[in-house]
C-alpha cells in the first residue's frame, strides 16, 4: 500500500526537486565542456535556463563527430524536455488539503493555463505518481553523466572513455493543451 500521507508526498516532491537539480547540473556540465574551460564560457553555461540548456545539447548534437554521440545527446535533451513538464507540473502545482481527523491527508494539484485557451485543472496526488518522474530525473542525472564520461573520459577509471550507456525509458509527452497530469 502506497503511503499518501503529507509527509509521504513532501518528501518525494522534495526527492524530485533535487534529482532534477542533480540531472540539471549535470546537463549543465555536459553543456558546459562545450563551451571551453573559460570564465566566459562557464558564465554563460551558468546563466543558461532550462530551454537554453535544451537547446545547447541540441546545436551540439548537430556538430558531434559520431552519429552514435550526436543521437545519446539529442535523446539526452528529449527526455530533459519531457521530464521538465513533469517537474513544473508536480513541483509548481502540488497544493495540500487541510488533514481532517477522518480522512487522510491527500496531495491535489491545481493548474491553470492560457495557451489558446484558459483552462483549469485539479486532480489528486499520490506520492507513487510523484516517485515516478523522481526516479526518471534520477536516472536523466546517471544518463548525462555517463555520456560526459563517454565524451570526455572517466577520471575515476584513468581517463577511459566508457561505453555509451543505454536510453532510458522516454516518458509520454506532456500535451500542454490538455488536462494534467499525465501520469508516465
């Protein structure tokens, strides 16, 4: 049985948060050894967004010597992509009713959106749905690593370069123009 309760929820909603912070860095690592070890082109990688992340793994991609490298890095910003509807969907719509005395405590999600049209939706959360894209970002984190340490050598193993690693499991895209969520 699923534990539901408020704490339950905080929790994975603050494992989320933080694994998709983890994948983040390292997605902003990967981009970063592009850009050359200077001070302006780490600022720039600093201050690049999310979309500006998506972007530079895909101008990369284009200019890659390898096919097999030019398709880990376009997957690699697809499933960042994906993932991030999830986030911004868990992260920034995740309200909590009052906890009664006779029911347990649930997590709801409300959203609004005007792309085309305005529209709401509210639905209930269970913390399962929640350790799913935790666990994706989670593994969204191991996958970027791993294509750096491909691109650019394993320190830990005397600068190897290892294998590029396996996809993992691409999520349904998020249809901004339908209700959320869309549980993957």
């Amino acid at each position: 049985m699923v534990d539901n309760s408020k704490t339950s929820i905080l929790a994975t909603l603050g494992e989320l948060a933080i694994n998709w912070n983890v994948a983040e860095a390292w997605i902003r690592t990967l981009a970063g050894s592009y850009a050359g070890k200077t001070v302006v082109g780490e600022i720039l990688t600093i201050e690049l967004g999310t979309i500006g992340l998506q972007n530079v793994l895909c101008a990369v991609a284009k200019h890659a010597p390898l096919a097999e490298e030019a398709d880990a890095l376009l997957y690699c910003a697809k499933l960042y992509e994906r993932l991030r509807g999830y986030r911004n969907y868990y992260i920034h719509g995740t309200i909590f009713a009052v906890e009664y005395a006779n029911r347990p405590a649930a997590g709801f999600t409300y959203m609004k959106s005007a792309k085309g049209q305005i529209k709401s939706h509210g639905a209930r959360v269970e913390a399962h749905q929640i350790q799913t894209v935790a666990d994706q970002c989670y593994g969204l984190a191991l996958y970027a690593r791993q294509i750096y340490h491909h691109l650019h050598g394993d320190s830990q193993n005397g600068g190897a370069r290892p294998p590029l690693p396996d996809k993992p499991p691409l999520p349904p895209e998020v249809d901004k123009n339908a209700p959320y969520p869309q549980s993957p």
